[in-house]
C-alpha cells in the first residue's frame, strides 16, 4: 500500500475476490431467497401488526462468525485480520445482494470506529469481537443527526469511570448487537464509551422498522456504570471523523448488492412475462429504465471501490469519495427500487413477490447515515466552499 | 488491457511524454479552437492543429502501439499512457480524430499489407486526414440500410449515393466508406472501402451547417465516382462485420491509435468558476442550495464515470465483460452534455449571450458547448440505439425491432 495513493485495482486483488466468492458461495446455498421470504415474511402481519420482532437465523450468524467475518475489519494488533475496506465492500455487496439478516454491518462499523480510537481502551471490545461479539454504533441522538454533534446520553464522572443516562436512537441492529459504542456528552465534551448490553441497567425499546431484514431500536441507559477502562476515547469527534468513511461505504456496498439482485430479478422478469404477444424487455420503456438504472448502480459500485481503496491507502480523498459514494448508492438504490417494484407490474406491488425485501432494506439503507441530498449538501461545502452572506 | 502496474519501458515511456511535452507546448493558437476535432471549420484551425499532430507523431506520442512497419513505434501499452499524458498536459486535440480512432484501428485488423502501408502513416503523422461515411439521409439508428451503391466495373466500383453528417469531410483525403454491393441480403450486401475524397472526380463535399451556426461537417456527394478495388477492406460482403470493428473503437470500447489532449480545466472546475461569477436578484449562484446540489450532482457523475472507467480494467469487479464499455458512449455524451446545460443555467439572464458578445461567460462557451453536445448523443448510434445496444447484449432482453 503506497500512501496517499489508491490502487490501480482498488486493492481488489486475490484475497479480496476469494472472500468474496466464498461470501457468494456460502449465501447462494445458505439464503437463497425463498429461504429468506420463509424466514422473515412468512406472515405479514407477524411483524407490521403485531409487532413481533423482525426474525433472523442464529445459527446461520454461527457459521458467519466461524467464517471469521467478524474479525475481518479488526486490525491484526488485535485479534484480527486487518481486512482491506476494498475486500470488505465485496462481501457487504454479497450481503446486500442476499438482504442477508445479520449484526455484520452494525458490527464492521462499529470496529471501524473502535480501531479509530487513540489508545489501549478500545483494544479489549475490539478482541471480542474478533472472538464473534457483536456490536452496534449507538451514536444517534433523537432527532436522527448523523454527524454525531449531539446526544441524548449523558455521562456523570463517577470515579475512573462515568455512569450514563438518557437515550441513543437509530441504533442498528440492537436486539442483536453485544458492545454498544456509545456516545456520550461529558459536561462539554462528547465521548465514547463500550457499553455491553446485559449491563445493569441498559435496555433495548425496539422501533417498529419496515425493513424485515434487520432490527433498529433505542438503547436506554438508565444510570449505567462505565468503568474507566471501558471510556474508549476521551474525544469523539476525531474518532468519529476518522472511522466515518468506512461507515458510510459499508452501507453503500450493501445498497449497490441489494440494487444488483434488483436489476438482474427484474430483467428476468422482463424476460419472461409476456404482454401484447411480446417480452416486456422488448418494449424500449420497460428497456431504457433498466439500462439506466445499470449505469447508475455501475457508477456507484465504481464509487464506492474508489471511496473503500482511498480509506485503505489512508487517502485525503477518503471523506469526499465516501459522501460521493453514499450519494451515489442512495440515488442508484431509490431508482432501482422504485423500476423494480413498477416493472413489475401487479405482481411487484404484492407481499408474495420478493421485490418488496430488497425494497425495504435499500429504502432503509438510502436513509441511514444521510441520504444523496445530505450528502451532496455538506460535499458542496467541501468542493465550492461554505455559502456566503 | 489489464490494470496492472507500469513496466520499466512503460515508465520511462511515460517520464519521456511527461517532459517532452512540459518542453515542447504549443504555442498559443493563431484562431480560436473548436471544442473537438468534428467542429473544425477554417484552413487556419486545420494547418495549427496539422502542425501539433505531426510533432506529437514525430515525438512518438501517436501511433506508440502501431506496428513500425506501418509507420508507428511497435511498442505495447505506451498509447494510453501517451494518451493520458497529452491529456494531463492539456495540450489541443488531434485533429485527425476519425483516423486515429477508427481508420487506423479498422486497417490494421482487416488490411492487407499494402493497405497498411499505404494508408496508416498518413493517418499517424495528421498529414491525411479521414472522414467517416456510415451516415446516410435512410441509415441513421438504421445503419444497415445503406442506399449508396457499389457497382463492380473490372477492377473498379463505380460509387453512387449520398453520405450525411461527414465531419471533417472538407479536409478529408480519405473516407472509411460502406456502401452497399449487393441489394439481396441487408447485412451481408454490404462492403468497405477505403475511398479517395480531396480532389476525386464524381465526389463532392458540401459543408452542412449545424444549430450553432458552425460548419464542421458536410454531406458528401457520390456520382459515378470510381474506386479501385485494392482500396476494399476485407471481402466484398463484410462491410457490416467490418464496420462494427470501427464502431468498437468509436464508441470508446477500446484504445485507437492515438488521442487525449484537448481538456484544459476541469469540466467541474468550470462550473464551480461560473457560479462565483454568476448572479441571481444580486445572489452568487455558488450560494443557491440548488445549484449547489446540482454541481455535486455533475462532480458525482464525472467521478463516477472516471472510477467506472478504472473498474473496467479491474475484471474481478465486471460481471459481464461489456458491460462497462458498451456503457461508454451513453454516458460520457451525456455527462457532456448536462454539465454544459448546468453552465447554461448556472449563467441565468448571461448564458443568452453568444459567440461574439464580450460580456458572454467563458466567450459564449456554454450555451454553444450545450448546443454542440446533441452532435454526441445523436452521432454514433443515438444514445436511444446504445441503451437498445444494452438493454439486449449485456441485460440480454427481447430485441426491440
């Protein structure tokens, strides 16, 4: 890896395409996607009526940990195999393309931030998770601000250590996650903490989510004890900034998967359904959108391999091509989401088409950590500079 | 080519262009220069740009890959770098774009020697200049209906027809000419020819003038006029196989034998410039929230088109192999063409201004360069035939005909 510098191949090279075929092979056999609509839509009220939690498979999470992913993203130091973000994009690009129910992504984002954090703390949550703990951002206050510049979670210094109190929202994955790295104001500075879950006093509310391939919730902390060790970085902001690229990329790999498995579902569709005695692909308004919708799921799978190599080669670029990145996947992810439904007619508007779970799951992603029109709107600060007057 | 890292020729190759043309810039142009090479009107614009392409020919920065008995280095994989170079450098465009990008990759596939011989280092060196003749006032999207007729006298065709939007036409000794020969079968009626244009009895160029105003390209004229048959490119009947070969190279699916050069500043730096300067109701545009956006927009665009262009040469990242260059065509004609409408907007009540108005943003550029890019969407196969073109060769859907 030369400094500064992204790679001609995006660091894409054998060990990243290894990973990723096996991430393929595993998920084609594991979760197809009748297995997938047997396990988290059999029922549609079950969820959306009753409210019963979005259901995911354990025991295939199991194998996925003894697969070693969740090391992946730990750096070597700690456990961990110290994985390119380039290799790690092709396997959340698999994951997306399965809307594969698990912790993954919630977990690599919060390693991500862990591994960004100065000093020996943070060393400990990040071997757990190496060893197969799952782990959560818990970051969001309750008007959903990204950028991290406020919380809902207080932190009373108490000894070495601070007890937390209020709220962190928006948190993937919550029910599932073990570690929850935490943001929490201190007087007037925002810091990170890891909390585990079974901790005394912390508890999960669920949000009622209309993506069935994951689970979202709030985490209430009710005056919980954090012992100084567990105080990963004093400053979050840094951290924060630092890890931030690879957050936002992971989430736009996983949206340019699910956009893919659109595309190919719908132009097998297109294929085979019949109207006025021809394929529906031969019809250029059925066509057309299709092949725009390839470009820009190719533009931004390009962006989002440039975004991943320049976090690897510790690249300036890092911050400008990640937004591009998540703006892209965003845009790319709602047009092929609202062709897929569209073209498919009748048929695509219904629970019993597969359409509407890769629906969900980009429509969740496309939100989650700012949409295309958030990211360009802090972009334009960086490429035109701050609005005057 | 695969994306791999420089070898020690090709660094040095590399080192070499970087400098030579650090040291051998040109000098300001006596006229002012067209955007591309298909909108070259005047004697004046062609002698400078003539000029520029020998010297880059005769510094080996053209014709790099192409083999030396036919005039070029015989080197391999130096031309994208030569390419890249002249780009960087923001040095003029090649004039002979037709030639380098489509006649000379076409010869070297389907010509005899003595084809190649003949017509290959004239097209490197700038010193003949090619014309294209696909188009015909019947064959547009269509381009297998070809009207112009070539009739077998001896050892000559007698051509008849008429060809339509022939950039370059005017300055052309040479044209990569199908015609069809044969009326029994659509494709296979077809043959190429490599025919004589300056100066040839029975052919006349008559320039054709474009919304802008500008001349450029012309309709050409074929009345009895004779071609020799060494001037056939590969079997009487393969005119169609053979002119995909040309459009492979046209629609950017591959190298050609020369080119770059020709962008001075960032298309987005441009527009970013524009807006500091541009008012609405006393506001900087660089302040609109939309317009803001929609300059992040086009940079997203373009970075995306610069990434996707890398990841083509990444094969573990292309599921299906023309996929990307097949996608080329559409989107880089568009690209151009709505970072030209962005300008045209983003100059309000000045984009009204034209060529010769002083006060007109960038000498008229945007509204002109708008205009100019429906020559890119439509030439080529309309970019409504590429996604067709996509739609059914890469997604594999029902053919829409």
């Amino acid at each position: 890896m030369s400094e500064g510098i992204p790679a001609k191949n995006f660091g894409f090279g054998e060990d990243e395409q290894m990973l990723r075929d096996v991430a393929r092979k595993f998920l084609d056999e594991k979760l197809p996607v009748q297995t997938l609509r047997d396990l988290v839509a059999k029922d549609p009220d079950a969820v959306y009526e009753r409210g019963e939690p979005t259901r995911w498979d354990e025991g295939l999470w199991k194998q996925m940990v003894e697969l070693g992913w969740t090391g992946l993203a730990v750096p070597e130091a700690n456990g961990g195999l110290g994985f390119k973000l380039a290799g790690i994009v092709g396997l959340v690009e698999e994951l997306g393309g399965h809307a594969a129910p698990t912790p993954l992504v919630a977990t690599l984002n919060a390693t991500y931030v862990l591994a960004a954090c100065d000093g020996e703390n943070a060393s400990s949550a990040l071997g757990q998770i190496a060893d197969g703990a799952t782990a959560s951002l818990a970051v969001t206050d309750a008007k959903g601000s990204w950028d991290a510049s406020a919380c809902d979670v207080s932190a009373a210094p108490d000894g070495d250590g601070v007890v937390l109190s209020g709220t962190a929202y928006f948190v993937q994955d919550a029910a599932k996650a073990e570690l929850f790295v935490t943001l929490a104001e201190r007087g007037s500075e925002l810091i990170l903490c890891v909390v585990r879950s079974d901790t005394q006093g912390v508890s999960i509310a669920r949000d009622h989510i209309h993506d069935l391939t994951r689970d979202q919730g709030r985490v209430v902390f009710d005056n919980v004890q954090v012992s100084g060790t567990d105080v990963v970085s004093e400053e979050a902001k840094s951290p924060l900034a630092r890890a931030w690229a690879s957050v936002l990329v992971t989430v736009s790999a996983d949206l340019c998967g699910c956009a893919e498995w659109q595309l190919q579902a719908t132009v097998e569709y297109a294929k085979n359904r019949k109207q006025f005695e021809h394929q529906l692909g031969f019809f250029q308004a059925v066509k057309h959108p299709l092949v725009n919708a390839m470009m820009e799921i190719d533009r931004a799978r390009s962006l989002v391999y440039h975004a991943a190599s320049c976090v690897d080669a510790g690249s300036d670029e890092a911050a400008t091509a990640s937004r591009m990145a998540k703006s892209a996947a965003s845009d790319a992810g709602a047009f092929m989401s609202d062709r897929s439904v569209q073209l498919h007619g009748g048929i695509g508007f219904t629970w019993e088409s597969d359409v509407h779970l890769f629906f969900k799951r980009s429509m969740h992603n496309q939100a989650l950590y700012g949409d295309g029109s958030y990211q360009r709107r802090l972009l334009a600060e960086t490429l035109i500079g701050p609005i005057e007057g | 080519m695969s994306e791999k890292k420089l070898n020690q020729d090709q660094a040095e190759f590399q080192q070499y262009a970087r400098d030579w043309l650090a040291n051998n810039a040109p000098p300001p142009p006596p006229v002012r220069l067209p955007i591309t090479a298909i909108e070259v009107m005047s004697v004046e614009q062609r002698d400078y740009l003539q000029d520029w392409q020998r010297k880059c020919y005769e510094a080996g920065l053209v014709g790099s890959d192409v083999p030396t008995d036919y005039g070029g280095g015989g080197n391999t994989g130096f031309q994208r770098i030569a390419n890249q170079e002249m780009s960087r450098a923001g040095t003029p465009f090649l004039i002979n774009v037709i030639g380098l990008s489509m006649a000379v990759p076409t010869i070297l596939e389907h010509g005899t020697h003595e084809q190649k011989q003949k017509f290959v280092p004239g097209a490197l060196s700038g010193e003949e200049i090619w014309c294209q003749g696909f188009s015909e006032p019947g064959a547009g999207s269509d381009m297998a209906n070809q009207q112009t007729f070539a009739e077998k006298r001896g050892d000559e065709w007698v051509v008849n027809g008429h060809k339509v939007w022939t950039s370059l036409g005017h300055f052309a000794k040479w044209m990569i000419l199908i015609a069809r020969t044969s009326r029994e079968h659509k494709y296979d009626g077809l043959t190429y020819f490599l025919c004589p244009i300056e100066g040839h009895e029975g052919v006349t160029v008559r320039p054709l003038v474009k919304m802008t105003g500008e001349t450029g390209f012309n309709e050409v004229l074929f009345e009895d006029a004779v071609v020799p048959d060494t001037m056939r490119l590969d079997d009487v009947g393969k005119g169609w196989t053979v002119a995909m070969t040309t459009l492979t190279f046209e629609r950017g699916a591959a190298e050609g034998a020369g080119g770059g050069g020709g962008d001075t500043v960032h298309p987005i730096e441009q527009l970013i410039n524009l807006s500091r300067s541009s008012y609405r109701d006393g506001k900087r545009m660089a302040d609109d929230p939309v317009i803001r956006d929609r300059i992040v927009q086009q940079a997203i665009t373009n970075e995306g088109f610069r990434q996707t262009q890398k990841r083509a040469r990444v094969p573990a990242l292309v599921d299906h192999p023309m996929r990307i260059p097949l996608q080329g065509k559409v989107t880089i004609t568009e690209l151009i063409q709505s970072n030209a409408r962005l300008g045209v907007d983003i100059a309000g009540a000045a984009s009204t201004l034209y060529k010769l108005d002083e006060a007109a943003p960038d000498a008229g550029h945007w509204p002109l360069s708008y205009m100019n890019s429906y020559g890119n969407t439509i030439a080529a196969g309309t970019n409504e035939i590429q996604r067709n073109i996509l739609g059914e060769r890469v997604l594999g859907m029902a053919k829409s005909k």
